[in-house]
C-alpha cells in the first residue's frame, strides 16, 4: 500500500505493458451493460441498418465506453491505489505507465468517434462524443471528488448508449429513446448508492465524497427509496405514453415491483457491518438483472409485436 | 536488465506486435466490409 501512489503516479515499469492490462483498462465488465442497452436501442429503432454497419455502430459504443474508462482510471489512479477494490487496477498495481494509458485513452476516443461518423451519421458520432466527454470532464474530474449527487448528474453518461444506438439507425432522436435515457439515469442512483453502501470504507479510505460517506447510512437508504420511485416512473412512462407494447409493460410492472421490494428492505435495514448487507448486495446485483430485462422486453416488444 | 528481464520484455513486446498485427487485420476487413455496405446502400437509393 505504501509504494501505491508512486507506482500510480509517476513511476515507470521496467517491462512494456502487457495488451491485457490494455483491455482491462477499457473495464471490459462495465461494458457489458453498455453495449447491451447500446444494442438494443439499435434494435428497437423503427429502421434498417446494414448489419456490417449495426456492428460497426455497436463496436464504437463500445470502444468509446472503453476510451472513457481508461481516462476515467488515468485520472483516478492514486483515488484507485486507495480502495481495495481497485487497488491491482493496471495503473494503481504498477504495470503501466500513466502515458500510455492516457495515449491509449484519447486514441481510442478519436477512433470510436470517427469511426462512428464514417460508418453510420454525424448524429450518433455527435452524442457518442458527448457521452465520452460528459464521463470525463463533468463526471470523473468535476463532480465525483466534490459532490455527493456526483452519480446522479455523472449518471447520464452512461444513459446515452440507447439513444446512440437508436441515432445510428434512424439519424434522429425521438421519444422512446429519451424515455430509455431517462430510465437508466433514474436508474444509476439505486443501483451506486446500494454498492456504495457496502464499500462505504473504500470510498471514505479514497475521500471520495460518496452518500453514504457524506450523509450517512440512513439518508442513503432514503435516497435508494425516493429514487426508486422516480425510476417506477421512468420505467412506466414508456407504457403510459404507448411508446412500448404489453411484453415491455409487463416486465416493467413485475421487475419494477421487486425492485421497490429489495429497495424497501434496504430502506428498512439498519445494518452498518458491510459483511451484513445481503440485502444492499441483493439489490446491487438484481438492479442489474432488472436493466437487462426491461431493455430486452423492448427489443422483443418491436421484433415481436411491430 | 539481466537476460532473463531482456527475454521478457522481448517475449511482451512479441505479444504486443502480434496483438497489434491481428487488430490491424481486423480493421482492414472491417473497413472493407464497411465500404461494400455502404456501396450497397448509396446504390438502392
């Protein structure tokens, strides 16, 4: 722990970084979620798309996520040296100097974008863009070591991925991806704060100013509560608004209801020892399950019930 | 550097090379791909 912030920060290794640590800098897990809303805002478009280009247009959702994470652990490397949970981060453990992750970062950015303009419309190049510079600058450097609401505004940056998806088909934007934006960014709250909870001492260890280290325990069981209920909103105004059609309505009503459930028992606990927070865990993980499902019920709305 | 670091920066900058060789074979393909679909579309229009 000692040696962390050196190694993270100036140091250079004496061997060349191994293309594996390249690939975890891109956190090819976080980017499951990403490329599969990404995908199905592709899908649910009411348009054709070349399949060459439907993959190229998902590749760069993809590398753009990637480029943002890189810049997001270049920026972050001595916070990471700091939590256990991202301490053996390829920065932070020492087996990559902190240039090369930023060459690879901003490369990849570039990349993604243009590669997105040529294959598909300046539209989705335009939002893609947006998305990789709202992760970097207004969340990763600006909000997340000042604020609390840091993964509440920061949360946008990972909505964009269905609208691009939906842009690179149809050029446009309209109301349904809007309406899936909307979701995943009412979403992102719930889903952090009950993380954040149970690495609420990685977090303060880092003085990364999380809700739980700020506010305490009890206000962030409150706030998992309220926006809970925004996000009941968000998921049901596709229905309402008759964007969607009964096999994403009742995805939405059923995985919504258990998801108020587990959030109401995370409201109810009153747990402190993160060794005892199965039901924040239980939420963190279904909170997962809960966006696969409501954003497959759509893709499946559209090829099923057009 | 002992032999033993050179023959492993040696043995990383090999796998790194043939990273970089396979990515690049990729991208041809792809941007070949990519022209031919879009030949495609400009000639439906």
């Amino acid at each position: 722990m000692a040696s962390s912030p050196i190694m993270s920060g100036t140091a250079t290794p004496a061997l060349p970084a191994h293309w594996r640590d390249f690939v975890a800098l891109t956190k090819p897990r976080v980017m499951t979620l990403v490329v599969f809303t990404g995908l199905c805002g592709l899908l649910a478009a009411p348009d054709h798309i070349h399949p060459v280009l439907a993959f190229t247009a998902i590749l760069c959702i993809a590398l753009g996520a990637g480029a943002a994470a890189t810049l997001n652990q270049w920026y972050e490397a001595d916070i990471d040296a700091k939590m256990k949970r991202t301490a053996n981060r390829p920065l932070p453990a020492g087996r990559m100097d902190r240039q090369s992750a930023l060459h690879f970062g901003v490369g990849l950015s570039f990349f993604s974008v243009i590669l997105m303009g040529m294959a598909t419309n300046l539209l989705a190049a335009a939002v893609l863009t947006v998305s990789i510079l709202f992760y970097v600058f207004v969340y990763t450097i600006w909000l997340k070591p000042r604020t609390a609401q840091n993964i509440v505004i920061g949360g946008a940056a990972g909505a964009f991925p269905p609208v691009i998806g939906w842009a690179a088909v149809t050029g446009d934007i309209s109301a349904l991806p809007v309406a899936l934006f909307m979701l995943i960014f009412f979403w992102t709250p719930p889903h952090f704060w009950s993380l954040a909870l149970f690495v609420r001492t990685d977090y303060a260890a880092a003085g990364i100013p999380m809700l739980p280290v700020v506010a305490g325990e009890v206000t962030t069981r409150r706030q998992i509560w309220l926006y809970t209920a925004i996000m009941a909103v968000a998921a049901l105004a596709p229905v309402l608004l008759r964007l969607t059609g009964p096999i994403y309505g009742t995805a939405a009503i059923v995985g919504t209801a258990i998801f108020a459930a587990l959030a109401f028992q995370v409201y109810r606990h009153r747990e402190t020892d993160p060794a005892n927070m199965a039901p924040e865990k239980r939420l963190f993980k279904y909170s997962i399950l809960y966006l696969f499902l409501l954003f497959g019920a759509v893709v499946v709305d559209r090829w099923l019930l057009p | 550097m002992t032999p033993e670091e050179q023959d492993q920066v040696r043995a990383r900058q090999k796998s790194r090379a043939l990273v970089t060789g396979l990515l690049l074979g990729f991208l041809a393909i792809l941007f070949f791909a990519i022209t031919l679909a879009k030949i495609g579309v400009s000639d439906q229009i």
